[in-house]
C-alpha cells in the first residue's frame, strides 16, 4: 500500500498546531534553581580528615585529572618500647574540572569515604586554569553534600551487625551469670541432701 502524498507533512503540521496551542515552561535559571535529584552529580567534594593518601583514586581516574601529592611523617610510639610508625600526610589534592568525565569511580574506589558528590553545579570559570579545584575548595564543596537516604526499615541486617549484635548478647550473658554466681549463697553438700 503506497502512502498518501503529503501525509508526512499533514503529521508534522498537527503536531505543530498542538503544541502551539500549549503554554509553555520556561524555566527562569539564574533566579529560580531548578529542582535538582536528590544524589544529582555536580562537584566531587572532598573529606579530608579520611583520606589516607591510598592513591586509589588518581589511580582508577581514566582521565588522571586527581593530583595527590604527600610526605611521609614518623610518629612516635604509643606505648613504651614500641616501635614508631610513619604514615602519609597529604599535602596537595586537587581535580582538574576541565578534564572530569564526572563517571564517579574515584568515588566508588575510595575505601575511606573521603570523596562525595555534591549536587553543586555553579562553578563555571572564564579562566580554563580556574577549573582545577584544590583541597580547600574541595573542602567547600563538602558542605553542600546531601545526608545518605535512610536505610530500608524492611532490610536484612548486615551480616557485620548481626555478628557484632550475637557477640555482645554473649558477652552481657557471660556477665550477668558471673554475677549471679557471685551473689547466689554458697551451696554445700549438706543442704542438698
């Protein structure tokens, strides 16, 4: 069956005319922020009480747009005799939002939880160079990061807590018998007979 000449174009003019007849919505930016998701990906902010200067995440960058760079500091030792210790103080983090692909590995990788995404999307620069964002400006950014959504009521327990829960139990079991013991009058042969 041949199609009817000019059908394409009665289709596209109705459609036309439909939407014509609409109102539209125009969203009115710099005055009114738009209604953004709650966990939408703008900026990655940066925790720095966690990082530990693993590397994980300028490692898995496919774009390697995460600088780190750090010391090593010898702290003393704990208790006498022991040993000391040298751990990685970090002095430098920056990212490089002019080559972000913003796919969030280095965020899902960071076994520390010290990188989040802020929904955050005003950072435009006129300067390309101003686009890499120090740790002080990754700092900023974590303010504005969202609290995780509440855990499933329904959910299984973790197996960690479930473990942790049935040790406790044990323990507090162990002490409440123990306790008993020591508050029961003594038994002696006697007074069972």
């Amino acid at each position: 069956m041949m199609p009817i000449p000019g059908s394409g174009l009665a289709k596209g003019l109705a459609v036309t005319l439909r939407t014509m007849t609409k109102r539209s919505h125009t969203a009115q930016y710099p005055d009114v922020q738009p209604e953004l998701p709650p966990r939408s990906r703008g900026v990655i902010g940066l925790f720095e009480e966690n990082c530990t200067v693993c590397m994980l995440c300028a490692r898995e960058c496919p774009d390697w747009c995460i600088y780190i760079d750090s010391h090593k500091e010898t702290v003393p030792a704990s208790a006498p005799g022991g040993r000391e210790r040298s751990r990685n103080v970090l002095d430098r983090f920056a990212i490089d939002f002019s080559l972000c692909m913003y796919c969030g590995i280095c965020i899902e990788v960071c076994p520390f939880d010290a990188l989040f995404w802020s929904p955050e999307f005003e950072y435009a620069e006129t300067d390309i160079h101003e686009l890499t964002h120090e740790r002080d400006k990754l700092r900023e950014w974590m303010w504005t990061v969202p609290a995780p959504p509440a855990l499933d009521p329904a959910a299984e327990e973790p197996k960690e807590l479930a473990a942790a829960r049935k040790s406790a139990e044990k323990t507090e079991a162990a002490a409440a018998a123990a306790a008993a013991a020591e508050t029961a009058p003594p038994t002696t042969p006697e007074a069972d007979a």
